[in-house]
C-alpha cells in the first residue's frame, strides 16, 4: 500500500506534493542539450522560478550620493556633466555583501536581483567592455562578484538587471533627460555588440544567473529583432537563464503584460509599482518599491508592514512572484530603516511563510478580502479584510474539506455546503496584518478551477451612489467619477492634465447622518487645498478644509444629517485623482 492510498483512506488528507526548487537537482550548462532537453531545462527553470516567490531587487549606483532617482535624474534634477563625475566620488566603504546576504535570508526571499548597469550607464562590475565601470571609483571593488558569491554561500538565487536603454554610452542613439536627448554619432548596431559581450559576460563570470531581468526596452532604437536574438544568444550561454518580457518589445505599458506574438521573447510578465491581475496561464513578477524610490532616498517614505505583507500575498494570490525593492546608502550599507522593515516581514514570514514558497494563486481569486494560494491538498487563505459579521463566505469545492487550521493560532470553524464555504475565527484571534488559515482538502487544490470571491457589502455611503464630477481625464469611462465611489482600490476618477480645481459631487439617495471621510489619492499626491461641503436646504456648507490628501486620508467632522455631499479641490500641483472618495456614518465605520 502506497503511503498517499493509505493516508487518504484515513480521512486525513495531508499529503503534500510540493516539490520546492531546492528538491530539483541544479542544471548544467550543457552546449550539447537537444530541442526537447533544451525546452525542458527552460521550462523547469521557469518553474523554480515562480516556486521562489518572493525577491528582493537591488537599485543602486553613484547617483545614491545625490539621493535622486536613478537614471532618470540624470539631465533632469542633476546636470548631466555632474552626474557623470558622480562615480569619482563613489566609494561605499561599508559595503558588505554576506551582510546583504544575511539581510536578504532574514526577509525571507529566495533571490537577490541587482542593477548591473541602470539607463545611466555605470556599471556596477569589472567590465572589459568599457571604463565606465567600478574599477573608475575609488572603491574598485567588483560589487557583482562580491554579491554573487555571497548569495552563493546564503543559498540565495543570484539575478541580474540590465538596462537596454543607456544614455551615457557614446554608440547607443538617446541621450537624457530620459531618453529625449540625441547622440551626436550613434551606431546601434555596435551598441548591440556591446549588449551581447556585456551580458554575455556577466553569464560567464558571474553565474549560473537565476534571472536575467532587462529593462529600457521601450525606447525606439531597441527592436524585437534585437530583443529575439540577445534572449537566444543567452539561452545558448546559460539554457537555465530565465529573461523578463523586457527583453523584446511586447511589453504592454505599466501593466507589463506581454501581447502575445511569437516575436516577443520573454519567460514572464513584469507589471511595474502595480500587482498583476489573476492568472495562472503566464508566469509574472510585480516589482514594487519599498519607499518612493528605486535608487536610495533620504527620508523616503516607506510602506508600512502591513502594506508589504499585503501586497505580497495579493501578489502571490494572483499566482505572481514579488521582487521587492531597497536602495542601499551610499556608503554601501542598506538603510536601517529598511533594514528593519525587512525584517519585520522575515519575522512576519517565519510564521506565515508556508503558503507562499512554492505555492501557486487560487483558487480564491485575490480581492477585497484577501487572498488564497495552494499547494498540493492545502489552500491558504490570507484574510485581510473580514465581514463585519458572520463568516468569510467563499465559493463552494467540489472537494471534501478534512481539515482546518490558523497558521497563528486560535479556533477556526469552517462549515462546507454545496453553495459556500463559511470561514470564521473569533475576532480577538485574528491577525491584523492577514489571518492565515490553512484548509486541507481530500483532492488537489490545483484542480480547482479559480474562482472570484463575492466582495464584502459596502459601509461606505457613497458606494455606488450617483456621483458627478467637474471634469474627467479625456472624458474616458476608464476614469469617470463613478470609479472614486466603486470601492475599487486600483480604479480612479482622474482630471485632465493641468487642472488645478476640480470637484466631485455624490447624491447619497435619501438624507444620512454622515461624519467622516475617507480619501485615497494614493501616490499622486497633488492636491494641496481641499474642502468638504453638505447641502443642507440648497445652501453648500463646509464641513471639513484641509491641504494634502495622499494615501488613505481620513478624517472626522460634528455629525451632519445630508443627501448631498461634495467634494471640492481648491488647489492642486496637476489634475486631481482620486481611487475613493467614501462617506461613514456614527451609525457605520
Ligand atoms: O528600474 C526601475 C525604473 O527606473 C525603471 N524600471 C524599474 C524597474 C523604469 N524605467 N522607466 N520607467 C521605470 C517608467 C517609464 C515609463 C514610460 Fe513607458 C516609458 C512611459 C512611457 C515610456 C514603458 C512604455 C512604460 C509605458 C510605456
């Protein structure tokens, strides 16, 4: 009897199929893998790939000095020439790779991806190719080989960015500010050479590579042509490389998905700042910043704990990898302040870790709610946000639920029917970040076709309330007033270009007693001036003035009975845009 017969006919069903990267025997570079072996090798890697998960990516360059943005400052909030001599200067004393290393394990993520060489040029390593490099600064301390090996000892996958676009070197045709200068005498098709050469090296000296991840495709003189034949050349080099999508030209904006053509080379989707959609048919990976920066900032602001935790569960819910982004100091060291950060979502991960590494999304599509993953009989559930009474109604499966369990603790109760499954956790035992509960299912939870979760009624008065607004961005749908009261967090209501007034008026349907407000312009930032006004007997009455709105502004007022309500943006640094704009009650939360 085969143990899985026989653990199955217990009733417990608790075999685990995982089969975690480290299971998998390494691949050799072979130069001499047929077709098949070739696509399976590439497949397998792709595979692990997503099995890791969760990474940390790495900005950094001389331009941590000035504290600015990474390639993009360059002929913009610092001079050219300055930016240019900034290397000079570059001397990251402190840099230690193993402390990195030690960081990047106590974070909790499987791979390590590092700038080798950002739209300005500069390489961090010990290039043959060109001078702009790290030997030119005084440190002249090869911080790719120094970072390869540490992940090496930590058992971290080693990965690489490498910029296409480069508006420092002389052959490649774009200049700064961000690639709306010209090149007096450029020759792309050299350029391309030292692309290849470039990469190439990088494969040889510094790997095996676990991913190669381009970046500044998008401008004109990269073409899919070129694209096509760097992704071939380094599967010839390296077959287990695994490249993004940014090494052609099928990337479909911020959203980085990829439109589907055989021209368009590339093993995964990269959506940038933003968490992918659902999908399990195309491997993706969100890149997001840990503050307001890739490169280091002084003072950044950083996302909060549970915002980092959040986003990497929706992440992975959607069955997509996280690669989480620090920039170290120029002095070599990661700032403390991130440092801890990490750390504190390592600490969050030792507990709730098991049903993010080599799981995929789903079958509970990532919503307002929270998000799911599975592996093997088990689903995870990561509950962010719980009704404010009764259970978490979820779908129904087809599968028998035997057992069920908080990953943190406390008494779970699941009741399965044939319509819905009902999950709940006595409020004090919840985590506030996410509670994760762990369900075991007789059969496995991949084969569950994924599903959408009912969103949690609204509390908000404003929810889908008729609403109208002073302007709309082109006058597009995608941007139309309804989208700041349809709590949707990743839809907005958004004004054209060079608007600096604008307002947003809501007809709650019948008189409310309303006294707080709730506004999320996220990362937009550009009001400076607003106020709150409710019509009482036709006369507009303020009932709350402020400056900046920002993310997840919220604020309370003397309760006001109303029907009408409105919005008004007296002054702003660009044209106002708002994800929600919700109305509570003393009656509501
Ligand atoms: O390295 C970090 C950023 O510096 C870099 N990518 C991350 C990983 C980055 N390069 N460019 N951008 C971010 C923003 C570029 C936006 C745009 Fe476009 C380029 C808008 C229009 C051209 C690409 C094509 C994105 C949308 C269309």
């Amino acid at each position: 009897m085969s143990s899985r017969t026989m653990v199955i006919g217990c009733g417990l069903a608790v075999v685990i199929q995982a089969v975690l990267p480290c299971l998998i025997a390494p691949v050799d570079a072979g130069e001499n893998l047929d077709q098949a072996a070739r696509e399976t090798v590439e497949k397998r890697a792709v595979r692990e790939f997503q099995a890791r998960r969760f990474g940390m990516f790495i900005h950094w360059g001389p331009v941590s000095l000035r504290g600015t943005e990474i390639g993009w400052s360059r002929g913009a909030q610092v001079p050219i020439e300055e930016y240019d001599q900034l290397y000079k200067r570059f001397n990251p004393v402190s840099f230690d790779a193993d402390a990195w290393a030690r960081l990047a394990t106590d974070t909790g993520v499987k791979y390590v991806v590092i700038t080798s060489k950002h739209h300005d040029g500069f390489c961090l390593w010990d290039s043959q190719y060109t001078d702009y490099d790290i030997m030119a600064t005084p440190f002249k301390r090869d911080i790719l080989a120094e970072l390869s090996d540490a992940c090496r000892r930590h058992d971290l996958n080693f990965g690489v960015y490498y910029s296409l676009c480069d508006w420092h070197h002389p052959d490649y045709p774009r200049d700064s500010p961000g690639g709306r200068g010209r090149k007096p005498h450029p020759d792309m098709p050299r350029y391309f050479e030292y692309v290849k050469n470039q990469t190439r090296e990088i494969l040889q000296r510094y790997g095996p590579v676990g991913v190669l991840w381009f970046d500044g495709e998008w401008e004109q003189p990269w073409t899919s042509q070129y694209g096509n034949q760097l992704y071939r050349f380094l599967k010839e080099i390296q077959p287990d490389v695994v490249i993004n999508n940014r090494v052609s030209k099928g990337r479909a904006g911020m959203q980085g998905t990829t439109r589907q053509s055989e021209l368009n080379a590339g093993d995964f989707d990269t959506p940038e700042q933003r968490i992918g959609g659902f999908n399990r048919d195309r491997p993706w990976e969100s890149c997001i910043t840990i503050g307001r920066q890739w490169s280091w900032k002084p003072h950044d602001e950083l996302k909060s704990l549970a915002e980092c935790i959040q986003t990497l569960v929706r992440t992975v819910g959607g069955d997509g990898n996280l690669l989480l982004n620090v920039g170290p100091m120029p002095d070599g060291r990661i700032e403390p302040r991130q440092a801890d950060r990490l750390r504190e979502i390592g600490d969050w991960l030792k507990k709730y870790g098991d049903g993010v590494y080599g799981t995929r999304g789903g079958p509970f599509k990532p919503g307002g709610w929270g998000a799911s993953t599975c592996r093997g009989h088990n689903i995870y559930l990561y509950v962010i946000n719980w009704p404010d009474e009764g259970p978490l109604v979820l779908p129904p499966v087809s599968s028998n639920i035997t057992q069920a369990m908080a990953l943190g603790g406390g008494g779970v109760t699941v009741k399965q029917d044939d319509d819905a499954i009902r999950v709940s956790i006595p409020a004090n035992e919840r985590d506030p970040i996410a509670t994760v509960i762990r369900l075991t299912l007789q059969d496995s939870a991949l084969d569950i076709e994924p599903m959408d979760v009912p969103r949690l009624p609204s509390e908000s008065l404003t929810f889908g309330r008729a609403v109208k607004a002073s302007n709309v961005f082109l006058g597009m749908n995608q941007f139309a007033a309804d989208k700041a009261v349809d709590d949707d967090a990743d839809t907005r209501w958004a004004t054209d270009e060079g608007v600096s007034k604008a307002s947003l008026e809501v007809d709650l349907g019948e008189p409310r007693v309303v006294n707080r407000v709730y506004i999320d312009e996220r990362q937009w930032n550009r009001v400076r001036r607003f106020e709150l006004q409710v019509n009482q007997n036709g006369q507009w009455r303020t009932v709350l003035t402020g400056t900046t709105i920002g993310a997840d502004y919220t604020a309370t007022f003397k309760p006001v009975l109303t029907r009408r309500v409105r919005l008004r943006v007296l002054e702003a640094t660009n044209g106002p845009t708002l994800y929600e704009f919700q109305l509570f009650g003393p009656a509501t939360r």
